[in-house]
C-alpha cells in the first residue's frame, strides 16, 4: 500500500509541477521549437549566387554603385552579375569610375549588362566593360560624346539690375562663368578639355570593344548620335538584341549557375531603389528629349 501511496504522489507531484508551470513549459517548447525550424530553414535554403546591380539614374555619383560592389564581392557564393542599366549618363568622373568598377568586378566574376530603355553616354561609358551587352530591341543606345556647357544670364542681369564685383587671380579662375560671354582664349581652353576628354571616350570604347566594332572610325559611332539597338548592334556597341530573360539565360551560362537565387536586398535598400526609381523615371519622361548629359 505504501509503494502505491508513492507512486501516486510520484504522479500527482508531476502533474502539480506540469499546472504550476504550464506556461513557462509551453514558452520552452515554442522556442525550442522556433530555433528548431530556424535551423533547418537556414540549412535547406539555397544560398544567393547571382546580384544585380540597378544603374538607373543620372550619374553624379559613384558611392551606391560602389556599396553595391562591396556586399556582392563580400559574399563568395555570388558567381555573377546582371548589370540594369536605365540612364542618360552624367558627370565624366563618376561614370568613369563606376566603369572602372565594374570593369574590376567583371575580372573576377561574369557580369551581363541589360538595357530596357536607355543607355547613353556616360551610362554606356559605365556599362561598356561587361562581358557582354543585351538590349531590348526598343532601347537606345549611344550618344558617345563629350559638352561642356552653361547660360549666359548677362543680358538678364542687365534689366533687372545686377552687377558682378569680386577679385579673381589667375586667367582662367571664372572660366565657364554664367555671368558674362565667355571670352576667346576662355573658349579655346574648353573646347580643348572637351576635345581631350572626348578622345579618351571614343578611344575606350574601341579598346574595349575591340574586334567587335565594325568601325574604327569615330565619326560613325562618337559623333553624339543616339542609336536604336539595332543600330548598335551594327556597329558593334552591343553583343545582342533580346529581352531581360535572355540576358539572365547568358549570365547563367557564364557564371555556370544551375539554379538561379538572387541576392535579396534588404528593406531599406529595396524602398530607397523604389523611390529612385520613380523619381528617376519622373525625371527622364520630362528631359530625355532634350537631356545633354556632360558624358
């Protein structure tokens, strides 16, 4: 009788235990069960092997292009690049440098440029080192050429009254000024920046471009002129005409990717290309027939 008397309260005291902290078990299971499915997500879960890297907007800057870079180069299972390029070009400086970069990236794995809509001047500069080029048979591609350029208010200074003072060391210190028409030696000295800066343009490119350029001649290709994709493709300015699916397809291939996952970007990222991307979009609808870019 006594062994029954303890055995049940042998149960009794589970029970009682199991009631007094009913909650604090559940909780533990939850966890455990939590870290449980964490883990085996984790371990069943592909991990990225192709980014993407969105050049879809006037070029002033190089700083996000090049956070870009660094967290793709940060991750070793990244095996290629899909390159989107939607820009009217921007400053010389900058789109040489994101050239540059990419240029660096394409040496250690494949990147593939696409383009949709546009990609000129400094956005082709930029562009222009990816082991291969897709456009969309709609897109434009081109304007390789090189202005320098600003308003001459002087007329408008005069009617409404205002005057420039100021003291200036060195001949060329006001050049490119707005405040009055640039004098002869002034234009000289822009126009051979220009010209040297330009020169540099069209000679990258045909250093890049290499055998398949069908012109060594500037004037067919670098004279400013924006051209359709086929176009292009004549000259030798892209490698094929297709759509975004087929520029994936060809980066697949180089990159020997079997199952493609791409790099997700995190929320802060993903709401600020979303805000670049209406702004930018904004932007080219109202400019683009007219927009100049500097390169």
């Amino acid at each position: 009788m006594k062994f029954i008397m303890n055995i049940w309260n042998l149960i009794k005291g589970i029970f009682d235990f199991i009631n007094n902290y009913f909650k604090v078990i559940v909780l533990i299971l939850i966890v455990l069960f939590i870290i449980a499915q964490s883990s085996y997500v984790d371990s069943m879960e592909d991990k990225p092997n192709l980014a993407k890297i969105s050049l879809n907007f006037p070029i002033y800057d190089s700083e996000m292009i090049a956070q870009q870079i660094d967290e793709i180069l940060g991750d070793e299972n990244i095996k290629g690049v899909l390159l989107l390029i939607d820009s009217p070009g921007g400053s010389v400086g900058a789109s040489i440098e994101i050239a540059d970069m990419i240029k660096e990236l394409n040496e250690k794995i494949p990147v593939v440029a696409y383009t949709q809509s546009l990609m000129a001047s400094g956005a082709y500069y930029a562009g222009m080192y990816s082991n291969s080029i897709y456009a969309n048979r709609g897109a434009l591609i081109g304007s390789i050429g090189v202005i320098f350029s600003t308003p001459n208010i002087e007329e408008l200074m005069k009617k409404i009254g205002i005057k420039m003072q100021g003291s200036v060391a060195g001949e060329y210190k006001e050049i490119g000024t707005i405040t009055r028409e640039w004098q002869l030696n002034e234009r000289k000295f822009i126009e051979n920046l220009t010209k040297e800066q330009y020169e540099m343009f069209y000679s990258d490119v045909l250093m890049v471009r290499k055998d398949k350029m069908t012109t060594k001649n500037p004037i067919d290709f670098a004279e400013g002129k924006i051209f359709t994709a086929k176009q292009a493709l004549q000259l030798g300015l892209i490698d094929k005409i297709g759509s975004m699916n087929d520029a994936i397809s060809e980066l697949k291939n180089k990159s020997n990717v079997d199952n493609i996952v791409w790099l997700k970007k995190n929320k802060v990222n993903v709401f600020i290309d979303s805000v670049i991307d209406k702004s930018s979009a904004k932007i080219q609808s109202i400019f683009r027939p007219y927009m100049q870019a500097s390169l």
